[in-house]
C-alpha cells in the first residue's frame, strides 16, 4: 500500500509498481461497504472497474492510466494547485476498521499488497487471507490490486457499463479518482461498474453528508448481499429452491478456509466418479449410494460457482475445468450405470449409455453454435424472441421453461431417484426420452427465432462456427475446390442432406459393408460445400451439430450392430475422446483465445475424417474377431492422447483472461 498527496505523488507510486501488476486507487474520503469495494478493486475478469471514489486497472490499461494521472498532473500545475487529487487518510478516520472477511461491514479504505497478474496473494484476514483490513495504519491511494484477486464477491447483477464516472452518480465531493475513470473511458478503456444495488459507495463533501452515508452503510448488511449475490440468477428449478438456499453457505465456508474453487470443482468430480464406482457394483445399496453420491456432487458443483462469485475467484481455467468436469462426471457414471446393469443381472445397456451421451453432446453443440451465431448480431426483431420475453413476465412459465429444458439440476436428480429405485435401463429410457423432449423443445425455438429474426451476422460469429464445425481435411479440400457465395440455407441443408445420407446408409446396410464408406466420403464433400463459404446465414449455426450427430451417430450404429465383444465400450471411449475435444474448442472460443490450433484438428482428420475412418475400419475388420474393437479402442487413445496433451498444456499455460458463466444457460 502507498500513499499518494497529489497527482504528482500518485504518478511516482504508480510508476514504482511493477508493470505486469494490478493497481488501485482510492478516495480516502471514501465511505461505503467494503463489499462495494470487493467489486470495484478485485474482480479479475475486467481491464478496469471503478464505483464512487474507487478505481482499479489491470495490466493491460496500465499505460491508459499512467497517461491519464500524468495528464491529470499536468493540469494541476498548470493551474497552480495539486489538491483534488487521490490522498490517503488513515482508515480509522473513516470508521471501524474491519476484515474483509468480516460479517460487519467497515467503512474504511482496504490495504492491499502487491502480487503478481492472475495469482491470488491476499493481504489481511482469515487463512489463507482472502480479504484486506482496513485499519491499523495509513490506506493509501495507488496500490497493486492483484493480491485481491480472490478476496471478494460479486453482486448478482453485476454488469459491465461504460457510463464515464461521475455522471448520474451520487451527490458528494468532487473526487480525481472519478475523473480517471472517466478519462479511461474516453481512451476507449472499458471501465466495469459493477450495479451495487443497496450498497453504498459515496465520498461525502462534508461532516453532514459523510454522516448520512455512515447510516446508510449500517442500514445495510453487506454480507447478506455478498451471499444472496453468490448465486447465480438464472439457474433452473431445482437448483433455486433444493440446492442454493444451503450449498451458498457451504461455499462461504469454503471461502473462509481458504479453498479455491477449482479444489470443490475437483472434489466433485471424485465424488462423482465414487458415485459412478458404487453404480457399477450392481447392487441395489450400490445404486442407492450413487444417487446420493451423484447428488453431493452436484451440490459441490453449485458450491465451487457460488464460491467463485463469492470470492471472485474467476478464472478461464476454473471455467473451463467447472465444464470438462461436468461432461465427465455426466459420461462416467453412464458407464458405471452399463456395468452395473451387466453384473446385476447381466443386462446390456451400453447401447443406451452411449445413446445418451450422443444425445446429450449434440444438445450442447446446438446450445454452444446458436449463442455463437448470435453473440454479437445486430438487429434482433422476432417474434418468437417477443413471445419468449412475455411469457417470462408470467412467473410460473420462467420455471416451466426452465424445467422443459431439463437443464443439469433436473437431469442429475431425476437419474439419481431412478437410479435408486428402478434399473439401468429405466433409468436410460426416461433419460433418453426427456432429454429428446427437451431437445426438440429448444431446438424448435431457436430455429423459429432463427427464421424470423431481421439480424446480421458478423464475422466473428461466422469464424466461431467455422471453428466448431471441426472440419479436417478432406472437406477443406472440396471447399477449396468448389467455392461457393453465400446463401441463405445451403449451408444447413448441404450438412443435413450428408448426415441423414451417412445416418441412413450405414443403418441400411449394417456392419462389416462397403455401403458406409461411400456413404462417408458423400458425407465429407457436402461437408466440404457446407463451409464454403462463411457461415453467416439465418440457420447455419445448425452445421456444427448436424455434424456431431452424423459422427457420433455412425459410431454408434456400427458399435451397435457390430455384435463383436467389447465394441460398444470402445466406442464410448472414443466418443467421448472426440466430444472432449468438441467442448474444449468450445471453452477456448468462449475465453476469447480461439480453437486449438489447426494442424490438431488436421492431424486428428477433423469429423468427416474420422467418419470415413471409422466406417472403413468396420469394413476390413468386420470378419476379424475382436478386430474391430481393437481399432476403436487404438483410435480413442490415440485421439485422446493428442488432444489431453495439448488441451492441458494450453489451459495451464496460455494466461487466457478470467472469465465465468454468468448466462444461466442449461448445462
């Protein structure tokens, strides 16, 4: 922590801060809620963020602010005066000084030490010390914010604005650090301002009004805020009333020990996978256990979200892990469910098994592309939009919507409840038939939408798709070889009409023919015509899951009648090696950092390779015992052994900016 007099004294401490380190700067009249300091000073996931009186700039705007302190200095000798500029007082001046962690709220300024961009390295408070007090010494202007990182929480409805500071903000004294932000803003910086509802962010002009304020902030328990805020807004039913009311507490609990989310995000995935364990014993204490189990998981899952806003411990890496995490826990206990069923009473449900995840894969590609299509279109005139936002305004159509969709709350309960009480296969059959329900649900909407929405895609949507259709090779080759211009339906159509070609030519003829085959290179040169051209029609966000649904499906039609031992669980191995690599393209596009790069996707033969691959496979192996089981098997350790490498080396490595789920979007 430094103290700074003037604007001067504020560009030498600032300079004096390692450049690759977050700095704050603060009003030392500053009165309000520390948690309304949390979200100005320690949320990682924005280059800056202010609220009255508080300013904070990550590394990236440092330069934008150096300019604008050193402008602001400037100005102040040129007009003969330093004063206005950011000080510091003694935040025993200001009131009971407080930690952060404190359920109190203080009023005074929060210290803070250095700490390098993206670690968490706290100051003050409760192991390992995720807050900063606010007393017992002098709280100065320029700091590095970094160590905050993970101190604090964030309000529900936070949102990112780029109102310049100062304007419609409460009555008070005129204060510089509002002035920088205004000035970032006016560089074309984007200054987060976080909504702070009931909390109280003011730098009172007088003894009077910094009265009013001090009442004000104890009328108000911000701790009360910090955990109502921790939950997510939109989330579905059963999550709102049978999870969060408690697991916010878990998660605070969590917070003041010191765990970080991506440790309850691992400790859910090990209980997911004993879950998964208990299930494959084939009895009924073990089916009982895994829907127990399977539900703890899912409350840690809630946990490690709701600790992450809590303590805005945000990451690309947690989000990442919180959605790979997910996926596996989901696939592992499909496959402890077809062992189990197998050792109870000898009952072959892989099939099943491997039919929800493609089914389940598919829902979230079409959820992933359309969101992608529609990240940033312009215009956004729909009926069906309209229609969906005043059956919103009805309250109990929002949770009948949500419920329809049977996002990961529901699923997880209604398998767990099946799990415990009727047989694998019951359980898969109500699974496959809610989630297909669920499925033609959304997708019908979105398509609706789709048609009568007045909207232009932009290139960075179109690049997104391209990204997610994973195409490899051979279908870049009949890109390149018949261009095409765009049109408004070829796209969608040229993918489905390969698809349903594929789907139903390897159906028709059944294991160990040619017919596949051709079937598959068919596939691949409409593939390669569906991505001609860039994908910025009205449906083409329906090209990359017509193309998961063709992959997958021809996998698991071959496994299925294929009748040779051990395929079906060689091909959910491989289906899932294939669909970890579908969604870490996903997450990568979703942090802002790209695909993986594309001589992976080459050298894994993209969707369309690995089709011809797998049906050519089942040709030449279909007379070989065991054959084609050791092909597939060969092929998913391959796949996953190049693409776990790389994924793992990117995500720990890459330094991608924090980013977290905040959408609500079923998972």
């Amino acid at each position: 922590m430094r103290t700074a007099n003037d604007a001067a004294g504020v560009t030498a401490e600032l300079a004096a801060v390692p450049a690759h380190e977050r700095v704050a700067l603060v009003d030392p009249r500053f009165v309000g809620h520390v948690h309304t300091l949390r979200l100005a000073l320690t949320d990682p996931r924005f280059p800056a963020a202010a609220v009255r009186g508080a300013l904070s700039v990550q590394p990236e705007a440092r330069a934008a602010l150096a300019r604008a302190v050193t402008a602001a200095a400037a100005t102040a000798r040129i007009s003969g005066s330093g004063g206005g500029a950011p000080t510091a007082a003694p935040a025993r001046a200001l009131g009971p000084a407080e930690s952060l962690e404190r359920e109190t709220a203080p009023t005074g300024v929060p210290a803070t030490v250095p700490g390098r961009a993206g670690q968490a390295r706290p100051s003050l408070g409760s192991a390992p010390r995720p807050g900063a007090d606010a007393g017992g010494g002098d709280a100065g202007a320029a700091s590095s914010a970094d160590a905050a990182a993970h101190a604090s929480g964030e309000y529900a409805e936070s949102r990112s604005r780029t109102r310049p500071s100062g304007t419609a903000a409460a009555p008070g004294a005129h204060s510089r650090v509002d002035d920088l932000a205004a000035a970032l803003d006016a560089e074309g910086v984007p200054v987060h301002r976080p909504e702070l509802g009931v909390l109280v962010a003011a730098v009172p002009a007088d003894t009077l009004s910094r009265a009013k304020a001090q009442d004000a902030v104890d009328a108000v328990d911000d701790e009360r805020v910090r955990l109502r805020s921790a939950v997510k807004s939109r989330d579905g039913f059963f999550t709102t009333f049978c999870i969060s009311p408690y697991s916010r507490y878990i998660a605070r609990w969590c917070a003041r020990r010191g765990l970080t989310p991506n440790q309850v995000t691992t400790a859910s995935l090990l209980t997911a996978l004993i879950a998964a364990a208990c299930a494959a014993t084939g009895t009924r204490p073990g089916f009982v256990s895994a829907g127990v189990l399977l539900i703890a998981s899912f409350v840690l899952d809630c946990t490690d979200g709701q600790l992450a806003r809590y303590s805005l411990q945000y990451s690309t890496l947690g989000a990442w892990l919180d959605a790979t995490f997910d996926r596996a826990k989901e696939y592992a206990y499909y496959a402890g469910l077809a062992l189990g069923a197998a050792r109870a009473d000898g009952d072959d449900v892989w099939a099943l098994a491997l039919g929800a995840m493609v089914l389940q894969t598919c829902r979230h590609v079409v959820d992933f592309a359309f969101n992608e299509a529609n990240h940033d279109a312009t215009g956004n005139t729909s009926p069906t939009a309209a229609l969906s936002g005043r059956l919103d305004s009805v309250g109990w159509t929002v949770w009948v919507r949500r419920m329809i969709v049977l996002p990961i709350g529901e699923r997880w309960a209604m398998i767990a409840v099946l799990t415990a009480f009727t047989t694998p296969r019951i359980t898969f059959y109500v699974l496959l038939v809610g989630c297909a329900l669920a499925a033609c649900y959304t997708t019908a909407g979105r398509v609706l939408r789709s048609l009568t929405r007045r909207a232009e895609r932009t290139d960075r949507a179109a690049h997104a798709l391209a990204e997610l259709a994973d195409t490899g090779p051979l279908a870049e080759l009949v890109a390149k070889a018949a261009p095409r211009g765009p049109s408004s339906y070829l796209a969608p159509l040229s993918a489905a009409l390969g698809a349903a070609a594929v789907l139903a030519g390897t159906a028709a003829a059944g294991f160990g023919s040619w017919v596949p085959v051709g079937c598959a290179v068919l596939y691949a040169v409409l593939a390669g015509v569906a991505v001609a051209a860039p994908l910025k029609g009205p449906l083409d966000w329906l090209v990359p899951p017509l193309f998961r649904a063709a992959e997958y499906g021809v996998i698991l039609i071959l496994a299925a009648c294929s009748e040779v031992n051990g395929a079906l669980p060689a091909a959910f191995g491989l289906i899932a090696a294939v669909a970890y690599h579908h969604y870490d393209t996903v997450y990568r596009i979703r942090g802002g950092t790209g695909a993986p790069p594309h001589l992976l996707v080459r050298a894994i033969g993209g969707h369309e390779g690995r089709t011809v691959a797998v049906t050519a496979a089942a040709a030449l192996l279909h007379h070989r015992n065991q054959g084609f089981t050791i092909a597939l098997t060969a092929l998913a350790a391959a796949l996953a052994l190049a693409v776990l490498t790389e994924s793992i080396r990117f995500w720990v490595s890459s330094g991608a900016p924090a980013v977290h789920d905040e959408t609500g979007e079923p998972a």
